[in-house]
C-alpha cells in the first residue's frame, strides 16, 4: 500500500474509523471472492427468480452474502446491513454495510469472468439520497483486481492510484449501461441510449454495475449511466469514483443517484451526460 497524505482537515477520529471500516471490508471482501469463484467452478445452481424471470439468484450469492454479514456481525455487531439477498436491519451504530454479494449474478450464471463482490459502508440514514459512504471495495475474483476508497483518500486499484478520465476525446466518450431485467423497461431505457449516443464513441453493457463504476473510476470508461439500480449495486462503486476525481448523480432528490437514474464520470462531461439521460 502507498504513502497516503496525513489525516488532517476532517474529524481525524472519523477519518480512522473510515479507515478501519476499508481495511475490514477488504479482508471480507476476498475471502467472499474466494468462495465464489469457488463455488463456480463447481458448478452453479439457480436457487430461484425474483423481479422477473430473468432476475435470478443462485445458491453462491446467498451463500456469499451469508457470509459477509456474519463477518460483519462478528467483528462490528452494532452495525447496521443492507444486502441485496438477506435484506435489511437497523443497526445502533451510525455505520451501516450496504453489499452486493455478486454483482453480476448473470454473468456469473453464464460463467462471464466479470462479476463482483461490492461491499460498502456508509454513514447516517441508510438510504441512498441520505447516507455518506465512507469505505468501499468491489473485488473481481477472476481478474482477482481490487478497487478500494476511503471517503477523503483516494481510490485505489492494488497499490495504484485512480484518476478519472478528465475529458473524452474528441472522438467522444466510452460509455457503459446496463438494461433492467423486466422487459417493460426495455422500451424506455433503448430511448436513453438513442438519446446518449451522440455523446459517445461507443457503449459498454459489460453486466456488473459496480465494475462499471470501478472502470470509470480507473479511466477504462469515460462515463456511465443506468436506470434501474438498487442501493446495493451502486454503493460502493459511486464512493470509487468520487474518490478518483469524478461526479455521480442521478435522478434522486438533490440530484443523487437513485433507482430512476444514476450517471458517473468525469467532470467535464456530466452535465451533458444527466441531461442526455435524463431526457
Ligand atoms: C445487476 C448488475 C447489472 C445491472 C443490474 C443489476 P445483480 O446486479 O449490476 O449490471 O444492469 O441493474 O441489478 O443482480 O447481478 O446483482
């Protein structure tokens, strides 16, 4: 891990805190992975449906998720969580863990090697237009790359600072997206693409929408937008691009990210990038 600039500015209490907070959620978070990969390469069960036929969970994800939240439960018992498999629970701290087990349940059905473990936490209310994230990691453990933040220091990829992308090219902009698994929402978000596009050089739907965040954050993708994502997709990814220089916004109150909305990239293009999108 390189040098980081001393903690001064902010509460230097909270900012240790912060620190702690990444450090765990790294630990868990590739001892998660392990077990994913694990449990793909034995082969992978569909243990049911949810939204839509097409929105399915396998017995690894829950079993992934089953164990984060009881590493958490065991190192930090007074935290609150907020997974996508197991749900939610109030905690009596102010931190609250918000986890994707793998983001990008599809691919991983399929055997797509992009898919990953996002695990963030957060301070304040537990709802995405309230809370402060603080922590954050998504780790792919195929690629077995690791991107981290701490609110104030900076987002990392294995020991190598993260910068956004500044400007796209004049050739315009490398955009990702994703599209909702229920096929009444196809319509409305080809629209969004049409009326991106010409903002772009080319698109992206690579399936995982905290690597996506983690692309823009590292400069592989010049921006990024999606309809339709929950707390727990966008979590610690937003918190990665922030850290590396870049905006996240959407259609929340304020202009936060929300389900209706989320757009991440630099700052040059994100204006003309939630105009696009937003329509
Ligand atoms: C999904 C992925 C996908 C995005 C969907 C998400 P899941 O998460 O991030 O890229 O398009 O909106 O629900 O279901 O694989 O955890």
């Amino acid at each position: 891990m390189p040098h980081r600039a001393p903690k001064t500015g902010t509460s230097v209490e909270r900012m240790g805190l912060a620190h702690d907070l990444e450090a765990l959620a790294i630990d868990i978070a590739r001892d998660a992975g392990d077990l994913a990969r694990t449990r793909r390469a034995e082969g992978v069960a569909i243990a049911a449906t949810k939204s839509a036929l097409a929105d399915i969970v396998t017995e690894a994800d829950r079993e992934v998720e089953t164990l984060i939240r009881s590493r958490l439960r065991a190192e930090r018992p007074d935290d609150g969580f907020l997974g996508e498999e197991t749900g939610a629970e109030r905690g009596v701290s102010d931190v609250t863990w918000v986890v994707d087990p793998i983001d990008g349940t599809v691919n991983y059905a399929y055997g797509i090697p992009s898919y990953a473990v996002s695990i963030a936490a957060v301070t304040g209310e537990p709802s995405p237009e309230q809370w402060q994230a603080v922590a954050a990691v998504v780790f792919n453990p195929v690629s077995m790359e690791l991107f981290h933040a701490e609110r104030g220091e900076g987002a990392w990829l294995d020991g190598q600072r993260l910068v956004v992308n500044a400007e796209p090219s004049p050739a315009g902009a490398l955009l990702a997206t994703g599209f909702g698994y229920d096929p009444a929402t196809h319509a409305g978000d080809l629209a969004r693409v049409a009326r991106v596009m010409p903002l772009a050089r080319d698109l992206r739907r690579a399936g995982a929408a905290s690597l996506d965040f983690a692309f823009v954050a590292a400069g592989r993708l010049d921006g990024y937008f999606e309809r339709g994502l929950q707390p727990w997709d966008h979590a610690a990814g937003a918190l990665l691009v922030t850290e590396a220089g870049g905006m996240v916004g959407g259609a929340g109150a304020g202009g936060t990210v929300s389900n209706a909305l989320s757009v991440a990239c630099g700052p040059l293009l994100f204006d003309r990038l939630l105009t696009a999108a937003l329509g």
